[in-house]
C-alpha cells in the first residue's frame, strides 16, 4: 500500500514563498514520475510540475520560473518551492506519484496567499 503525505501548507502573503514536501511510502525510483497538483474551489484539478525517475522536471505554463520542483531521494522525498505567490495560486495542492498505469494520490495541503 504507497501512501504520500504532504506538509508545507499554510498562510502567505503575495510575494511570499512556500515549500511544499511529499513524504512517500516507498523509493521514488519506482515511480515513472511523481508530481504536484493543485484544486481551486470550483475549478478542476490541474498539473502543476512533475518530475521523471530519472529527474527531468516538468512545469505547467503559469508556473515556470516561480515554482521548482526536486527530490529528496535518500528520504524519498519531493518538493515543490513556490516563490513570488499569488493570490490565484491559493488552492489544495495534491502529491502524485505514477507507477505504470496506478496513480497515487496524497489527502492535499491547503495553500492560502493573500494579504
């Protein structure tokens, strides 16, 4: 049974940074990639950034540039450092990790910006 658990969520002002971690039960290599995903109210659940087994990362258009994602292979780790946020990236922000055609989900870590 994999399990992800997030942490890293809170309250920021816009400007302000973040760093989200995803904690998986198991060695990230095993996965073809592991990911970020992000739910606003009302809004679909969207990729944000993702990173292969083999560390190439992945970012969503609106994203690149502010966010970086990296791991933690030693603590079977991922990260997702969010800088210069604003107020429309408030959202649940979901770990994912992808293990041929299973995907895995964390229970998501609420992000709030605003001032």
């Amino acid at each position: 049974h994999v399990q992800l658990v997030e942490s890293g969520g809170g309250l920021v002002q816009p400007g302000g940074s973040l760093r989200l971690s995803c904690v998986v039960s198991r060695s990230i290599f095993s996965f073809t990639y592991m990911g970020w995903y992000r739910q606003a109210p009302g809004k679909e659940r969207d990729s944000v950034a993702l990173i292969t087994s083999g560390g190439t990362p992945n970012y969503a258009d609106s994203m690149e540039g502010r966010f970086t994602i990296s791991r933690d292979s030693t603590r079977n780790t991922v990260f997702l450092q969010m800088n210069s946020l604003k107020p429309e990236d408030t959202a649940v922000y979901y770990c994912n990790a992808r293990s041929g055609p299973v995907y895995y989900w964390g229970q998501g870590t609420q992000v709030t910006v605003s001032s």
